[in-house]
C-alpha cells in the first residue's frame, strides 16, 4: 500500500498521476485518507498532552499524600479520574481512525512508474519487441487442445471427471514434457544465482494481505473455510512473506529466490474459445523469481529479470513480443510491468506467459519488509517478481510450433531433461 507519508506530502499529485495513467479515479479514498490521518494527530497531540498532565497530577498527588494534605490529593485525584476517561475515548478514536486509514489504503492501487504508458486497456500497451510471425502462420496447424488428442498428451474430459473444467490431466510424454520445462527453468534460474525453495501451497490471509492479493483478487482465490487458509494463485506470495515484519541487513541484498509451485485462481466469469485447452486454467504449474532489493537498484534489477526472461524464451526457439503494460492493464500492487508473450501458430494468437513487475514499496509497506543501511538506517525494501515462466501457455505454443506430419519436435535445450527429442 502506498505510503501515509507520499499522501501527506502531496496528495493531489497522488490523485492526479493515478487518474492520467491508471485511469482510475482515487480522490475520495485518497481525500478521506489524508483528513482520517490529519484527525489521527491532532487525537495524538490531545492525548500527549493529556498524558503529561496526568504525569504531572500523579507527582503532585504523591507529594501531597506524603505531606499528609489528603483532601487537596483527593481533588486532584477526582480530576484524574476525568482524564483517563477522556483518554480512553480518545485512544479508541485513535484506533478507529487507524483501522479506517489502513481499509482504505487496502483499495489504493499503486502509483505508477513515470515511463508507464497511459492507457485504458491491453489494447494501449506498448510493443517493446516483437517477433515476424508472418512465416509461422499457416492455417493447417492444430491448436494444441487437437494434438494433445492426437498424441495422448494431456486429457481435459478426464480433469473434468476428476475435478472440473480447468484441471487437466497430463500423460505420458505429456507429463514428461511438463516435468522437463519445470525442471529446465528452475535449472536456469539456479546458475542465475536464484536460491530455490519449495514453499507451502497454501497461505494464511495475513500472507494474502502481505502481497497484496487481498483484498483486491479475493473472489479470485480458492479459500479453504474451515481453516482460513488460501490456496496460492501464484509462489510469489509465500516466498514474499518470508521476509514479512523482518528488518534485513543490507549487506544481504539482493535478495533472490526461485520458487516451483502449482498456481490456483478460480478464474471467475471466464468462458468461450479463450479458456480452451491451456489458454486459462483454475490450477496450473509455474517457476517464479522473486527479489529483494534496495530501491536505488529496483529498476536496474527488473531489466536484468526482463532480460532473464526473454533469454528462456529464446532458448525454447519460440516467437515472442515483449510488452510494456499501459497504466489500465497494469496490476494493482504494480509501478511498472513488462509482459512476455508467446505466438500460438494453431490459433494464430498472442499468448501471455510472464509478467515482470516492480512494486516499489508497495509490497514491503504491507508487509513491513525493512532494511538496515550502514549508517544503520532502516528503510522500506523494494520487492519484484515475474514468470520464469508459466506453462501451459508455453505448453501450448511449444507444440504447435514444432508439430509436423509424424509428429512433434522437442527444442533442443529439452532433450536432454525429456530422454527423447519427439513425440
């Protein structure tokens, strides 16, 4: 969430670079936000003061009871009776303008980077590199849904049997190719120098809160009732909250993980020719890289992220587009996103498989995620994460790109992860 201090220092700009480049008018949240906080210190001077005089009361009501002049101590004593009162009212005024403060905020979406294009939907995001696709098109393709049938690779009725319309089964060298991608990118990240970890699937809400997810996607993730816990749309939250109500050293930064996980979102409304096959699943796998790092180096570390990102893309031989997402299309705990996506030959359509942002602090405000300089300062880190990378989409365009008359081709960077280089 952004900062009481950004708010307080000029909220119209706030209000006014989030309406010109998200489109999204905050005003009255932000309004509200900023007369809650005035009101909240001025209830803090009151009972500083209050506080004081009942220090200075209880010296005197001491004084007097030593003396023996017990009438005057009573008098004093019925005045401090009034102003606990008054203090506790005033404490729960506090505490109710605190909780007001910290709801609103939750609504808040981040402040964008200034090189976000403004924009009100996909449409205006910006074409940073784009592939010629024009040799790859070619109507007698399959989609892949068509060569997963061909092949026995991945059956969608039979996930439907089992759980319902979004949970495929994978079989055989279908399986295979999966487990070979997963295994392939966690490889790559390792010699990058990401840590790996395998982390919970399941969190709690204040991990949700922590990343931001909730309350904003919460219609989005599959809840667990009985225990209060969610099912992670993404290993980004887990790994994160590792670090939450934690003050790091700096001299430990950059901090950087990489997390394997199945990925869980209900995915709600979505229907038609767009969620066939793997284009939109309720579970699917994905290979996540997450950092920690000092905002002077954010950005420099979410191009070397962009950078690792394509260079997988271009191993697997794929066409691509890197995009630049516009502030309508940008997430809400985002300041800045590149998107990756991959070209599907047998639907002849873009397929989103990365998202790379930057959170500033939006992230480690919630999450109370802090450093110490070496003048022993501490301050809020900077959090970023992106796809290294999802895969059904991958999936998706990986065999379409390489189908031929007998078969499907295996890029050569897979080979040696699958035992075999075709199905």
């Amino acid at each position: 969430m952004l900062p009481i201090q950004k708010i307080r220092a000029d909220k119209d700009l706030i209000i006014q670079k989030i309406f010109e480049i998200r489109k999204q008018d905050v005003s009255s949240q932000i309004n509200e936000v900023y007369n809650l906080d005035l009101k909240k210190r001025e209830t803090q001077t009151i009972l500083d003061e209050l506080s004081s005089r009942m220090n200075t009361l209880s010296s005197k009501i001491g004084l007097l009871y030593k003396n023996g002049d017990i009438e005057k101590a009573n008098i004093l004593k019925s005045e401090t009776s009034e102003l606990k009162e008054k203090i506790k009212d005033l404490k729960s005024s506090f505490i109710d303008s605190e909780n007001s403060i910290k709801e609103l905020l939750y609504q808040i979406p981040n402040l964008p980077h200034e090189s976000v294009p403004s924009g009100k939907s996909e449409s205006d995001n910006e074409i940073v590199y784009s592939t010629n696709i024009d040799e790859h098109k070619n109507q007698s393709l399959l989609p892949h849904w068509d060569l997963c049938n061909k092949y026995n690779l991945i059956d969608f009725e039979l996930g439907v049997k089992i759980t319902g319309a979004g949970f495929p089964v994978y079989i055989g060298k279908g399986a295979i190719l999966q487990r070979a991608l997963i295994q392939f990118f966690l490889n790559e990240a390792n010699k990058q120098g990401f840590q790996e970890l395998l982390v919970p699937h399941l969190v709690n809400e204040k991990s949700g809160y922590g990343t931001g997810q909730l309350p904003d996607k919460e219609g989005q993730m599959y809840h667990a009732t009985n225990d209060d816990l969610y099912l992670i749309p993404t290993a980004e939250v887990p790994i994160t909250n590792i670090y939450r109500d934690e003050i790091i050293e700096e001299d430990r930064l950059p901090i950087k993980h990489v997390g394997y996980t199945p990925c869980f979102r209900r995915e709600a409304g979505s229907y038609g020719k767009e969620v066939r096959g793997l284009n939109r699943l309720h579970q699917f796998d994905k290979v996540e890289i997450v950092q920690i790092t000092r905002p002077s180096e954010s950005y420099q570390t979410l191009e070397n992220m962009v950078s690792y990102v394509e260079t997988l893309i271009q191993k697997l031989e794929l066409p691509y587009r890197k995009l630049k997402l516009c502030g309508g299309d940008l997430g809400f705990t985002s300041a800045l996103t590149y998107d990756f996506e991959t070209y599907s030959v047998g639907q002849d359509k873009w397929l989103e498989v990365s998202s790379i942002s930057n959170f500033e602090t939006f992230q480690s405000n919630r999450l109370k995620l802090r450093y110490r300089n070496k003048n022993r300062e501490i301050n809020l880190a900077h959090t970023l994460n992106g796809s290294a990378l999802a895969l059904p989409r991958i999936m998706a365009s990986l065999l379409e790109l390489n189908q031929d008359n007998d078969g499907i081709r295996i890029p050569k960077v897979l080979q040696s992860y699958t035992g075999f280089d075709k199905i």
